[in-house]
C-alpha cells in the first residue's frame, strides 16, 4: 500500500512482530462492560481504571441496578478512576441512552452494523470519543478500527505515520494508511512497543528494530 509517509505501515508492523512475535489480545470483558470500562480508563492508566470498574461491579453487578443509583453513589465507587464526578455522570447517561433506545442494556446488535455506522452509534453516546468507540469495536467485535491511545498517538507521531494533528485526527489518519486487515495487529504492536522501547521519556532507541526504516525520530537524536 503506498502511502505519502518515509516509513511504509506494513513494514512498521513486519518489524515490530519480528521483535515481539504474534500478540493476541483477547477481549476483557463483554461489550457493554468493555464499553463502561474504556470510559474509565479516560484520562488515567488502565489499573486505576481496572480498580474502580471491579468495585462498581462487586457492589452494584447489575447495569439495570447502575443506571438507577445516583451519581453521587457511582462516584464514589469509581473514586480510584479520576474524574469520579463526570465519568459517574456519563455511565448513567450512557446506561439511560442505551436502554431508551434499545429497551434493554446489550449492545451485542452492533456486531451486525458496518464499521462507520457502528462507530457513529457509539459515539452518538454521551462522553464516548473516536478512542473509547474504536476499542470496543476492535476488542469486542474485531472490527477494523483503530484506535489511538497515548502510546499509539507518540510512537506514530515520531515515526512521522501521522502529523502535529489531534487525537481524533490521528484515528483517521492512521485508518487510511493501514490496511483493515492489519489494523487489529498494529494496535497491539504500536502499544507493546511504545510501553517497552519507545517510551514517553528515555525512549530506547539503540533497542529499536525500526531505527533502520529511517525513523525521524531517531535520525533527530544522532
């Protein structure tokens, strides 16, 4: 696949899964649940957002059950996610669009949409962003979305896949360079290598398999 960028995505990712080998990764949880645990992992790391799902979910294991208890109550379950105040806000808005719509609180129907129409209906929700709709459509439904977290926005920006743009421009940009078929697999290797080699500070960078693709980054600190 041509592209306008130095460095071609499918070789980024021949590289990468030389280093590291063939990634699977499984979905957590089922797709409402992955849905409520994106939101929380919103502006802070995936185990404080792994501490509050689990004491939401041991105390209150019903969504029915969430969605008729206060914020002031989800609030203070999810106090270990940050931003307690507006995510509590936005899972019960959430729980209450899902259930208007649908009469029930599954969103298992999307698996039959197309990529965009799927991720137009989830982003229709309240405080659910390109990012938070991309994995739980590539998680959950192995649609060929692609999301972009923190280690994915950094480790493409320095290979120069994607410009001083924005987080929910970077999504669309990366979507039209990677092949569908090898979105799923990039993610999971953009991440690896941006948690292990292509850290935010002291990047390893004579570690690095795609030093040698001609990485801008890299050429920058020689």
């Amino acid at each position: 696949m041509k592209t306008k960028n130095k460095i071609n995505p499918s070789e980024v990712l021949s590289h990468l899964v030389k280093a590291n080998g063939k990634i699977e990764w499984a979905s957590r949880y089922k797709p409402l649940d992955e849905l409520i645990f994106t939101v929380l992992t919103q502006h802070t790391s995936d185990t404080n957002a792994e501490k509050a799902f689990e004491k939401l979910k041991k105390e209150i294991p019903i969504w029915e059950d969430v969605m008729k208890t206060s914020t002031k109550k989800i609030a203070s379950l999810i106090h270990s996610g940050g931003l307690s105040n507006q995510k509590s806000i936005r899972i019960k808005k959430i729980l209450e669009t899902i259930f208007k719509e649908k009469k029930e609180l599954k969103i298992d129907f999307l698996q039959d949409l197309s990529l965009e129409d799927a991720r137009n209906w989830l982003m229709n929700l309240p405080g659910v962003g390109p990012k938070t709709a991309a994995v739980v459509l590539v998680l959950c439904f192995k649609k060929p979305a692609m999301p972009v977290d923190t280690h994915i926005y950094r480790v493409s920006k320095r290979l120069g896949l994607i410009g001083n743009v924005s987080n929910e421009i970077a999504h669309k940009e990366l979507e039209k360079i990677i092949p569908e078929n090898d979105r799923y697999d990039m993610h999971i290797q953009l991440i690896t290598h941006g948690r292990n080699i292509c850290k935010s500070q002291k990047p390893l960078c004579n570690q690095c398999n795609l030093r040698n693709l001609g990485c801008p980054y890299f050429k920058i600190l020689r």
